[in-house]
C-alpha cells in the first residue's frame, strides 16, 4: 500500500483551507529536521487544528466560568458534596457537560482535594470544610466535545502559616512553569523551574502524578511531568495543548492512592498538599491560558 504524501498546492492538513506551502509545510519540515538531531517531538494527533484550537478555547472559557461560579461557596461549614451539586447543576445550565462524572467510574463531577489529599478527592456529605483546611477544588468541563481542564486552592478560614504559604507557593510555581513554556522549547523546561522553586521553598514535587494533553480528550499524550531537565522531553510545538498541574508536598513527595475507593490520593506522610491547574496552547508567540 502507498504511503500518501500531501502536495505543496494541496490543502493544508490542518483545515485552515490554505495551501499546505502557505501553512504548515515549514512547520513539519522544521519538526522533521529536530527529530533528525534527536530531538522528541509530538505526533501529528498531539498539534491540534484551529478549528480544534477554537472549540478547546470554548471549552476552557466555561470551565472557568465553573470555577468562578463555585468558588463563593468554597468556605466553611460546607460539605464538598454540597460543592459537587452546585458544580454538576450550573456545568449543565451552561449547556457543557462535567468530564470527570462516570470517567472510568469515578462517581462525581468534580474533585475536591484536602490537606494531605494530593489529588481526586471523592466529594461526600459527610466532609465538612472547617477553619484550617486547604482545598483543591478540580474542574473538568466538556463543552460541544472539547475539554476544558484548570483546578485552584483555597485557604478556609485560620490556616497554619505554613501551609498558607504552601498555597501560594504552588501558585507562583505554576505560573513560573507557564513562564518556562516557550514555543519550540522543551516540555523539561516546564518541570524544571516548578521543581527548582519548590526545592528553594523546601518543599517536593509528586513524582508520580503529572498533567496531560487535554483538548479533544480528558487525557491525551504529552505527559506532563512537573520536575525535569532544561532542553529534554517533548518539543513545545505550536498548536499543542496541555495542563500544567504541579502538586506540591509539604513534606516528603511519596504518595498512595486509597484501596477503597480507588481514587482518593494521599500524601504517605499525611503532610498537605497543593495543586494549582491550567490547560494551556502553545501558539507561536508563546504560551496562551485557556482555563484557570
């Protein structure tokens, strides 16, 4: 069977309507030569087109208004099961869909994380927010088949200094990673500078969790690991989107997930934790945050 190659005059595989030379002929010669010096760089299915691009942007656009929407509500004295209600409810008035209600049997519609609880943590009644407590509220939103994906903290009422400044800490880390996502940059860069401020704060990074390709998808390749090397790992091609998550330990980075309900990951210390989320595009003057 012959292998199709498409023509200089043909129309550009990525639905712009323009010819392939006008559009991204360069750009695949550019990746084919980077893979020629050895370099790693995303597949095809990895750059999206931008008419995919536009339904992402949309998807992003109202899963931040989830967040927004929820956030008043994030305060004590109410359950995380109360959360999970006021986040299925207003997803559904926005005419979107919760992406992590059902996902491989997950029984929620959101994520709600707290104190030493890393990452997908199963809302119930029976947790109530009390003074003291830091939250990770993650939000997934699927909006006419486009994902859009971005998770925020909160200090409820009198927080220990100490993990006050944990929150803010992984904040200024994610966005120093975002500073780090340069348009034919290396995704190591990203994990670097997290992994580099965390370490000056004393703190860890989780190993084994990372962020994702995310657009078409819940979860797509890359793999977004939060420590890494500058100029290794994936090439930061424009067109790719992905979230950058870093979940940041208090204490030591290792972690285990509950048996019982098969979700619900914990710090192996009982130490807190923080996550702060973007979905991003890389366009080609550098970074663009789709949902925060």
């Amino acid at each position: 069977m012959g292998i199709f190659k498409i023509g200089r005059n043909d129309p550009c595989w990525c639905g712009s309507g323009r010819k392939y030379k006008q559009c991204h002929e360069a750009f695949d010669e550019r990746l084919k030569t980077l893979k020629a010096e050895g370099k790693k760089v995303p597949t095809r299915k990895m750059i999206k087109t931008p008419a995919q691009i536009e339904g992402i942007r949309k998807a992003g656009l109202m899963n931040t208004k989830v967040l927004d929407h929820v956030e008043p509500f994030v305060k004590e004295g109410v359950s995380t099961e109360e959360l999970n209600k006021i986040v299925h409810e207003y997803t559904l008035s926005l005419g979107c869909t919760p992406a992590p209600l059902n996902y491989e049997g997950y029984p929620k519609s959101v994520c709600i994380s707290i104190n030493d609880v890393v990452c997908h943590g199963i809302p119930s009644p029976d947790r109530v927010l009390r003074s003291g407590d830091i939250v990770n509220v993650d939000c997934t939103t699927i909006c006419e088949g486009y994902y859009g994906d971005a998770s925020r903290m909160y200090c409820i009422g009198d927080v220990d200094p100490a993990w006050k400044k944990l929150v803010e800490d992984t904040k200024t880390a994610l966005d120093l990673g975002l500073k780090a996502a340069k348009p034919w940059g290396h995704l190591g860069d990203v994990g670097y500078a997290i992994n580099t401020f965390a370490e000056t704060q004393g703190y860890t990074v989780v190993r084994e969790i990372g962020g994702h390709g995310v657009g078409v998808e819940f979860h797509e390749d890359p793999w977004v690991s939060h420590i890494g090397e500058p100029g290794t790992d994936i090439v930061l091609a424009p067109g790719m989107t992905f979230t950058i998550e870093p979940m940041i330990n208090l204490g030591e980075p290792d972690v285990y997930q509950d048996e019982d309900d098969g979700w619900t990951i914990y710090t192996d210390d009982g130490q807190p934790s923080a996550q702060w989320e973007y979905t991003i595009v890389m366009n080609e003057d550098g970074p663009e945050i789709l949902s925060y």
